[in-house]
C-alpha cells in the first residue's frame, strides 16, 4: 500500500466514523473493502475535494463522500451557514413573531433560518439535519410543512423576516442527485464573497462530532405561508383581465401541482387537465430521462395528452420539478411546438411593458446568455435595462427590478414577492397573455410576430454537450481561448472576449443591432466564459453551474422587413445557427 492509499484510506475511515446516515455508511464501509484489498478508484473519486457552491449552491450525485450529496455534507453545509450567520451577528433576531400568521410583533432572541424541501431522495433528511443544526447552533428554525416549490421558501424568507433560507432541492436534475441552495435575509440566492465566507466556515468544521444537533427545537410550520404566498399570486394579474386560456399542465414528477392548481383556481382560470403520468411527486422521476422541459422527449407525454382532449387546448405548461422554472408549449402548424425559453422571455417583457411600468421598480433585466430582444424591448419602451452573469441570484439582486428571466425557463415576474425565477407566477402571467390573445383571436405565436417586426427576428439556440469527464469542458474552454475561431457559418468574428477578465455589460447588442440599446456598461465580475461577436450574431460559451455540461448560447438577428418577410427571415435564422453549431462544435473539438 502507497503513502497515497494508506492516507486516503485513513481519510476515509474518519469521515465514515462520523456519517449519521446508516445507508451512506454501509456504502462507504464497502468501498473502504475495496480500497483494503487494491482498488482505490472509488474512494480517489469520493474523497478528490468537496462539493463546492456553484450556479445555484451544492449539487451533485448522492452517495457517501465529500464528493457526494449525503447527511455528512450537508451537516456541515448547515453548520458552516450557522457559523457564517453568527459571525455577521445574525443570530441574535430580527424576525417577526408569529411564524405562522402574517408577522409583526416584537423581535425574538435567535436569527431565524426557514427550510423548505422537495420531493426528491434524501431530501427530508437533508431539511432535517438543516433544522437540528440551526437550533444547535442557537438559532431558529421553521420548516415548510411538507414538499413545496423552491419559489414557496424563497418567499417564506422575506415574509416571516429570515436571517437565511435553505432550499433542499437539485430542481432538473438526474433522479440520483440532490442540492441545497441557501439564500440570505434578503430572500435572493448567495452571491460572493458570502459563498466563500459559508465556504470558510464549512472548512472550519474540524468534526461532526462538534456540531450539536438536538432531537427537537424546531418548528414545523403550517399552510398559512403557502396562503399568503397563493394571496401574493393576486398581484401578478391585471385586475379585470380575461381568464379564458385553457391548459394542459405537467409537474414532471415534482411538487408543482398542488400549487399550480391552487393559484390557477384562485385567479379564475379554467382548471388544467393534468399530465396524470407525472402528476405525482415521485423521485424517480419515471417517464422521463431527465426532469427537465427542456430535454428531448421530456415533453411528450404532455404533447400526447393535448393531442388526446376533444378539443384542442390553447395552452401546455410544465414546470420542472421544484417549479422555479415553466415551460410553454402552443399549437403550431397541426401540432405542438414548445418555446424558447428566450421567447417566452420576451413575450412576458412585452406583456408587462403593454399593461405600463411604474413606480420605483421598473428595470428590466436578464443575464447575458438570454436573448438580446430585451434591450431591444425596454429602449423601445424608454426603460432601464441591465444584464448580470448567468444565474438567478445575480438577477435578483438588479436595483430596482421589475421583471428578469433567463433563458433556461426562468422568469422573476414579482421580484417583491419572490427574489427568485417563479414557474408558478411565471405560468399565471403566461396563461393571463394567453387569454387576451385569444380573445382578440390571435395566439402567442402572432405576439412573438409582432416582436420579429417591431425589432428583428432574434433567433436561439443551444449546444450543450453533458460530459461523464469533467476535464472535456475544461479542454473545450482551453481550445478555444488558445485558437478562438476567425468566423463562425461564414461570418466573421468581430471580438472575442474571456468572461474570466470581466466584461463590459451591453456590447453585443452594439453589434447585433447596430443601434446601442440601453443597457449599463459598468462591467461585469469575471466568470469563467468566453463571448463572441459577429456580424448579427452572438456567441457564449461557458460550463454550466448545476450540471456537468459545456454550455453555448447562441443568437442570431435577422431583419425583418414586413409580414411578408417573416418566413424568410425564420429560414436565415435556422439556417446560421445550425452552422454556427457545426462550426463552434468543430473549434471546440466537441
């Protein structure tokens, strides 16, 4: 046995000494076996670092080990967020008494930290284990009463006056993986420097064995947060608007439903037919490949339900599995075509901005990977506009916003309510347009025509490529910043940026459009990408945050010059992004 192996060995015979989960340590128990007798593979994989902060805080594959999702990490995961909150003095209150009613009162000793949970493997656990820490560490603690969308926590945070919030959850993932996303008393995602501040404390935890972690001390709270987050829903919709759209509607196996269902008959919309094979929470996730919208065949069963109903509906809707996100689907051509996660974006801007804009919150925003046709639609409306680095928790965080999205099927429509990407207000909004549409006798897809005119037709897309071996992204990225390509399907590169030395905010839509927009440039913090402009076209590339995955965002701009013009210009579009695809992938070595 090498120094290596005796040393990895004795690492992992510790952590297994202080696992609390007997699943996670007859697993380990296992594999420390196998490393007895040669076969270090397994434990080299486990024990190669620690499960670090990412897009959307931990995410990874449950197992035993650092490396994993297990009751081990998230122990410490909790204590070092209890640490960080009592280093910022946090513990000592702030809240509002009465967890379960509508607040006010006097504050009360201990920071509050509430914790919310979906439906996935472990995940219970993982909210418990949270809770127990917290109290431990003299703060409190209120759980969610049961499996409940993230957007439900991520307003809890704000409503009952939280230091912290904590979402166990891995939203789209795989079945085999879990997360935990904490947000701060402001009730949006952690940003730097306070991921490595939770980081630093995470890291100070010598043993489990030091975290106090009680039987009892905290709250399990009632459905009175879930009502005042369905009362909240109210304010999405414009009094007196037409609630007629009908809709199919799938929760892909995760909490979405009962929610959904709940706001859609508070607002008086037709109830949705259920996609019932994946109407129940199931971890599994059965049906699908992966849980999210956006994956190929994830939406089938909903096309096959709509396809089925006597009457055809106006509308598919699903949300991914923690219903943060919302996918939109509409009858085309004789069949179903499921938006863009960028034209959904748009078409809710322009909504918004049609109802009028006022008061102090009237920015609207998005990150850099989504479409350009936001600027286009706030400097035709004269309002501010911004972008921020990929990830809801720079959204957010936007001063003065009103609306955000981000091309991955996630729309902030309600920033006071929910600091966060919401499908449910998300899919309300949707079906609210979607009504008025059909009462004037037109759909979604002739409101995304008269974006194409008013601005050009902005066409996007995808190329994401999910690697077993992390180091073919980080090859990718190397290639490309060594050799970045001259042109892309014929056109030429005009600048190419690395992300990692920060950005000026807004220069793509210089060259998109020619035309400036009005987007703020003081720049943008460095983030591991790299940015592309052509001659009408744009690319981004960059890992993904929350999976293993090389992502590419592409855009394309087409002018438009009449109605007449349109199915030419879908054509071009098409067209180029396929061959930028071919190309990038090509100088990519992917």
């Amino acid at each position: 046995m090498t120094a290596e192996g005796s040393e990895l060995l004795d690492r992992a015979k510790t952590w297994l000494a202080e696992d609390p989960d007997p699943e996670t340590r007859e697993e380990l128990a296992k594999l420390i076996e196998a490393g007895e007798t040669g076969d270090l593979s397994a434990l080299r994989e486990r024990f190669s670092g620690t499960l670090q902060f990412g897009t959307a805080g931990l995410r990874g594959e449950l197992g035993a080990g650092p490396m994993r999702m297990n009751r081990a990490v998230v122990v410490r995961a909790a204590a070092g967020l209890a640490g960080y909150l009592k280093a910022k003095g946090q513990d000592q209150g702030g809240e509002r008494e009465g967890l379960s009613g509508e607040g006010g009162g006097e504050r009360r000793a201990g920071g509050l930290v509430v914790i919310g949970y979906d439906a996935r493997h472990k995940s219970a656990d993982f909210a418990r284990d949270t809770a127990a820490v917290m109290v431990g560490a003299g703060l409190r603690a209120a759980v969610l009463p049961r499996p409940l969308p993230t957007p439900v926590l991520a307003f809890a945070v704000r409503h009952l006056g939280a230091v912290a919030g904590v979402e166990v959850t891995a939203s789209h993932n795989p079945p085999r993986d879990n997360g935990y996303k904490v947000y701060l008393g402001d009730g949006s995602q952690i940003v730097p420097p306070a991921d490595a501040e939770i980081a630093a404390e995470i890291d100070a935890v010598a043993s489990l064995h030091d975290v106090p972690r009680p039987d009892s001390g905290w709250e399990i709270l009632d459905d009175s947060v879930l009502e005042a987050y369905l009362a909240r829903t109210d304010a999405v919709l414009a009094a007196g608007s037409p609630r007629t759209a009908r809709t199919v509607y799938t929760a892909m196996h995760g909490v979405g439903r009962d929610t959904l269902l709940a706001a859609f008959a508070r607002a008086g919309f037709p109830e949705p037919v259920l996609v019932t094979e994946q109407a129940e929470p199931d971890p599994d996730f059965p049906t699908v490949a992966f849980p999210n919208p956006e994956e190929p065949g994830a939406m089938d069963l909903s096309f096959a339900t709509a396809r089925a109903l006597p009457e055809a509906p106006d509308l598919i809707i699903a949300n991914d599995p923690d219903a943060d996100r919302c996918a939109v689907a509409v009858p085309d051509r004789g069949d179903w075509r499921m938006l863009r996660g960028d034209e959904v974006g748009a078409l809710l801007a322009a909504h918004l901005v049609k109802r009028g804009v006022t008061g102090d919150a009237t920015v609207l925003a998005e990150s850099i990977v989504s479409s350009s046709l936001l600027g286009r639609i706030a400097e035709a409306a004269s309002l501010p506009y911004e972008e921020t680095l990929t990830g809801f928790k720079w959204i957010a965080r936007v001063e003065g916003l009103r609306y955000g999205y981000e091309e991955a099927l996630g729309y902030c429509v309600d920033p006071e309510g929910v600091r966060d990407k919401d499908g449910i207000t998300a899919a309300l909004l949707v079906a609210e347009l979607a009504s008025e549409l059909k009462e004037q006798g037109r759909t979604l897809l002739d409101a995304l025509d008269d974006l194409a005119l008013a601005h050009g037709l902005h066409a996007t897309d995808q190329l994401s490529v999910r690697v077993e071996d992390l180091s073919v992204i980080a090859d990718a990225m190397r290639r490309l910043r060594e050799a970045p390509p001259a042109e892309l399907a014929g056109l030429a590169v005009t600048a190419a940026e690395d992300l990692s030395r920060g950005a000026s905010q807004g220069g793509e839509r210089e060259a998109l459009s020619g035309q400036g927009g009005g987007g703020r440039r003081a720049g943008l913090p460095p983030t591991d990408g790299l940015r592309y402009t052509l001659d009408g076209a744009r690319v981004i590339v960059r890992p993904s945050g929350t999976e293993p995955k090389l992502k590419c965002y592409l855009e394309v701009v087409v002018p438009v010059a009449d109605e007449a013009g349109l199915e030419a210009a879908r054509a071009r579009g098409a067209e180029l992004l396929t061959a930028i695809k071919r190309d990038l992938a090509a100088a990519a070595g992917i």
